[in-house]
C-alpha cells in the first residue's frame, strides 16, 4: 500500500480561506484540518500558529496573479476592450484581498506582517510596475495617447481599490455591478487616454 497523497500548502491554504469567510475567524484549527483531511498538528508545523495560518489564507498573496497576463501584452485587440479585461480581473483580485484583509483586523492580527516576509520587491510593487510598463508598451506602439504611465496606472488601480474598499466599509456590495463600474471607468478614462485608431 502506498504513501497518503499529502496535502499541498496550497490545498490547506484554500480550505482554511473559504471556511474563514464562511464562518469567521474563530474556526478552529482542528475543523479546518478535518475539513482538508490532515490534522491540527501538520497545520501548526507548516504555517506555525493560528496567527501564521490567518495571514497565509486572509492575508496580501505572495504572488499578484494578473501580472503575468499584463506582462504578455497588449495583444492585438482593441486596447480599450483590454482595459476593460484586466480592470475586471484586477476589481475581482480586490474584492477578495479586501474581504480577507477586513477579517485579519477584526482578528486582530496586523497584514502588513505577510509583507515583511517577503525579501525582494513586494507583489503589490511588481503589480504596479507590470501595468505601467503594460501601458508604456501600448502607448509606444500608438495605441495610448501620450501621458505619465504611472499617474494613469495609479489613478486605474486607486479607482478599483477604492470601491474594494467602499464595499467593506461602507457596506456597499454591488459584487453583481463590478463589469458596469470597471466599463464606465475605462469609459470615463478613454476621453482623455483613447486613441480613435484603437478605439471601439
């Protein structure tokens, strides 16, 4: 008879989240790692503590998903139609670390810890870096008009962070109207951004 398959990181990672968000942050190790079919003890000896498994679950993710497709483009669309793509992706990504960010606090457990783990640059300025080269490289090959790169990213990524916010905050949850608000920002973006050539 061979081994037990063992649990990935991720695998347990995944598992701790969803029941977290299901059930609040008082689920116990010991649920959780029935739950992933492993004990409270390998969760312990992988992630350290109750606190270490919070952050891996809840808190800002090692790795920014969307940078990789940032960084094979643009593609031969229209670049407002990819605006619109990666905007989407980009409020998704969001409203998720935004949920799991909102639970560490009330958990008392600070996010910002994840990032002090990290050697190198951090995620979140890879992110940044990755859509302002995304957008230099649209507007060199004539398909952006010519402005600073680093305001238009910073202004595309506060405007999608900002209602990740507003919808923890405030209360405000239009998860069903995040296509039409990431549409009508490109909209809004493009009289000043949109190239006629490249528009529609």
């Amino acid at each position: 008879m061979g081994r037990p398959k063992e649990v990935t990181d991720e695998a347990l990672v995944a598992t701790a989240r969803r029941l977290f968000l299901q059930r609040g942050v008082g689920v116990s190790a010991a649920e959780i790692g029935r739950e992933a079919g492993v004990s409270h003890t390998t969760l312990f000896n992988r992630f350290g503590s109750k606190d270490g498994l919070l952050l891996a679950a809840l808190g800002p993710p090692a790795e920014v998903p969307w940078i990789r497709t940032l960084e094979g483009g643009p593609d031969e669309r229209p670049i407002r139609e990819q605006l619109v793509e990666h905007g989407q992706i980009i409020a998704a990504f969001f409203r998720e670390l935004h949920a799991g960010l909102s639970m560490l606090r009330c958990a008392g457990v600070d996010p910002d810890r994840a990032l002090h783990t990290c050697s190198g640059t951090s995620a979140p300025e890879r992110a940044y870096a990755a859509l302002v080269a995304w957008i230099e490289r649209a507007q060199q090959a004539g398909r952006l008009a010519d402005c600073d790169a680093n305001t238009l990213s910073a202004t595309i990524l506060g405007a999608l962070q900002g209602r990740a916010t507003s919808q923890q905050v405030c209360g405000v949850q239009q998860a069903a109207d995040e296509a039409a608000y990431v549409r009508q920002l490109v909209d809004l973006l493009w009289v000043g951004i949109g190239v006629d050539a490249d528009g529609s």
